[in-house]
C-alpha cells in the first residue's frame, strides 16, 4: 500500500498526521537533510569569512540559495547520491560540490566538509533542527496551555470546593487556587528547561581539530570553533568531545519534558476525577457519540488522549535520556538510528497539548454540584474549630471534635452548631465558630 493516513504504522503519521505534520520540518529525513546542507553551507562561508579560502561573491549569493531554495526535489537527489556513496553526510558533501559546478566554482569544491567529519555536521544540525522546534513549536505550544490555565484559575478564583486528600473530604479550597498550582509547575520547570544549553560538538575526526591544525598550525582554530557554532550557528560548542557530542545536555532536555509530562499527566487526571465527581459538565457538539452502547455519556476522552500520549512520550524520552550519553570509546553508531527518532516523543507531546487544550474548552462548571458537595461535608470545618479552641487554651480540642465527626455516617450544620453550643467559651467566640462554613473556610493565597 501507499503511505498515507489509512496505511501509516505509526498514529503520528497516520490518524494523527494532520496535528503534527508541519513537525517534518525539523525531525523528517529531508528537515535532516536540509540542516546539513545549511550546516556545511554555513561553515563554507565562514572559511571564507576568516580568508581561509577565497570566495567570489557570485558563490556566496549561490550558496546562500541552494540553502533558503532547499526543496524535496534537492533531498531527493540527495538520497540518490548515498545509494552510491552508502554515506549520508558524503552525499551532502558530493551534492554541494554539483551546486558549486553551476557557478564554475571548481576551485572551492575542495573546501566543502574540509578538516571536518560527519558528527560535526550531525552533532550541529540535529541540534539546530531540536532547538528551533522547541523554540517554534514545544515551547510557545507549552506556554499557550499555561495562559489558559491561567485564565481558567483567574475565571474561577473565587469559586470554593471541597478539597479531597486520600480521597477524602479535607479542608475547602478555590478552584481557581488548584489550577493556579499547575500554571506554577508548569512555571517553575520551564524556566529550568530553558536554562539548558542547546549543546553541540564541532572539532574534527576525534574532537582535537587533528586535519584543521595539520593544514594550518598558526591558526587558532579553538577560537573559529567557538565562534562558528556559537555566533553563527547559535549553540553552545562543548569544549572537550570525542568524535561525538555527549548529549548531556540533550538529555537535560529529554528530563525536563519527561518532568512536564508528568505534570500535565497530573492535571489530565485532576480533571478526569472533577468530571467523574460531576464538578464539570462538558459541551457536546451534534452528530458526536459519547458510547457505542450508552447514549447518555459525554466521556472525557481528551484528558485520557494526552494522559496516553504523554506516557508513549516519556517511556522514549527515559530512552533517549538513558542511551544517548553512553557511547563506547571515542564513538558507536548507536546514537546515529535513535537519534532519528526525536521526532516521536516530540510529536506525542504536541498531540497531548493539543488535546488538553480541546478538554479545556469543553468543561462547563457545574457551581450547584460543589456547592452540594460542601454543605454534604460540613465535618471539613472541624480543623477549623479545633484550632480556635487550642487559641483559647480551650482542653484537648482535637479529642473532641474526632470523638464528634471521625466515622461518622454524615455530620451536618445541626450537628456542628449543636457541638459549639454545648462548648465552654464565651458567647463571642461561640459566634466565631458559628459563622464559618464550609464555604467560607477557605484560608488565603497569594495574588494571581
């Protein structure tokens, strides 16, 4: 069969290809294709930035185009060069030397790819294809979802709830307050993930830029290494490699997503429980069914969609974090087929956001049903008493409101009133505890 939505294997290119098909951009062969072309062009022109090799400007403004004119029909030549080469990266090499026969460059062909091997093409441009799509797609797509928590926590900042801790009712919050907890987390770990470097590896066959000193030992070209993959390239040049990058701080990235994920994973099943306990109602939308067999139901299917999708990504991104720093000696080609696969935990994560988000937009509040379920729970004020009490060196409160609320079958206003009247307090502060209700005993947060 041909490849298409019906016969993909994977849902990434199949039922859900239409969610994350702009990712080929970056994770495709021809993305991977598209940044060593860029790479080698970059690194041909900075040689001739620092005179290294000298570079008409018909060439220049030549391989500036076969870069921005990079199509499918250039990867696929490409492609046709590596059934000959069974080599990747020489057939980049062997392309951009037939670029440069266009212009009658013959004398620069020679310095496409010079001193270099193929992990300081793959170890800069797999890097610059993973930092542009978080930067593109991951991280503003993360951010989106965090502005509408926010603005759910805002919407709902005054709404009380019955907390339940072990499953139990516990003292009242807002509902507002525990959608603010996720927007923290989500804070809190973005900002650390955004303080790892997009890190790279650029200095020849084994890291000592062995070919570049033979050729010319006068020349620093530690100090070329640096400012090609930092200022031009816009990542950060480890200083000491193998042939290969260590991937550390990759797997710094891998981590800290696996860390988010596991925070939206949170949320999802925060959510799923609020529409279980009927606090959300959620919109439906003609011609949909809810159950093959039950007419009624509206299940909550996009929280258990990215909860799914969430989980696939983070068992690869365990992988990747665990495999990718491990390599034998100076180099194995272990890293070379995972690395081909960043593209999938990213893309179920994406899948995951974006199924959050169409959640997100069906919940209905449903005030009545929390209501209910506080003046069901008035034994929650129970702390509450207690601790005035103890305020009032009132002897051993706590004693005494377990002995009237744990275990028992249903506690409720009556009950709790009753109690405080029989209390030995002054009228005034027989007034104080009467006044507080589950509604109202809420405590305070801060500003949001």
């Amino acid at each position: 069969m041909e490849l298409n939505a019906l016969s993909a294997i994977s849902p990434i290119d199949g039922r859900y290809r239409g969610q994350v098909q702009h990712l080929d951009e970056y994770f495709s062969e021809y993305a991977l294709m598209k940044y060593r072309v860029l790479v080698e062009i970059e690194y041909l022109l900075f040689l001739g930035e620092k005179k290294i090799v000298k570079l008409p400007a018909k060439v220049k403004a030549h391989l500036r185009k076969v870069a921005e004119e990079f199509d499918f029909a250039a990867a696929q030549q490409i492609k046709d060069i590596e059934k000959i080469t069974n080599h990747d990266v020489k057939a980049v090499e062997y392309f951009l030397k037939a670029r440069l026969d266009e212009v009658e460059a013959g004398e620069v062909k020679e310095w496409i790819h010079f001193g270099l091997t193929s992990q300081d093409i793959n170890n800069t441009s797999i890097p610059l294809s993973w930092k542009n799509a978080v930067e593109h797609e991951y991280l503003p797509a993360l951010l989106n979802l965090q502005h509408k928590l926010h603005d759910f926590a805002n919407d709902w900042k005054h709404v009380p709830m019955l907390a339940r801790t072990h499953g139990q009712p516990a003292s009242p919050t807002r509902l507002g307050k525990e959608f603010m907890v996720f927007v923290e987390r989500l804070e809190g770990q973005v900002e650390l993930f955004t303080h790892i470097p997009f890190a790279a590896k650029f200095g020849g066959a084994t890291g000592n830029f062995n070919a570049h000193h033979v050729a010319f030992p006068k020349r620093n070209w530690i100090d070329f290494g640096n400012e090609f993959v930092n200022n031009i390239l816009g990542l950060h040049r480890m200083q000491f490699t193998t042939q290969i990058e260590h991937y550390d701080n990759m797997a710094a990235h891998f981590d800290a997503m696996k860390r988010i994920n596991n925070i939206l994973i949170d949320l999802c099943r925060d959510i799923w429980t609020y529409i279980s306990m009927d606090y959300f109602k959620q919109q439906t939308k003609k011609g949909e069914v809810g159950s093959s067999a039950m007419p009624h139901k509206v299940n909550p299917i996009d929280f258990e969609n990215a909860e799914g999708n969430l989980g696939i990504a983070n068992a690869l991104l365990e992988h990747l974090a665990a495999k990718l720093p491990v390599s034998r000696l100076q180099r194995d080609l272990t890293d070379s087929t995972v690395l081909r696969n960043l593209g999938v935990p990213f893309s179920h994560i994406i899948i995951a956001i974006k199924a959050i988000e169409k959640g997100l937009g069906k919940l209905l509040l449903n005030e009545k049903k929390l209501h209910s379920d506080l003046e069901d729970n008035w034994a929650v004020v129970a702390e509450a008493i207690q601790t005035i009490l103890r305020r009032e060196n009132y002897p051993k409160p706590y004693e005494a409101l377990k002995e009237l609320t744990r275990g028992k079958a249903h506690i409720d206003k009556k009950a709790i009133h009753s109690f405080i009247t029989t209390l030995k307090v002054s009228g005034e502060v027989k007034k104080e505890l009467k006044a507080i209700t589950p509604q109202n005993y809420l405590g305070v947060v801060g500003e949001f």
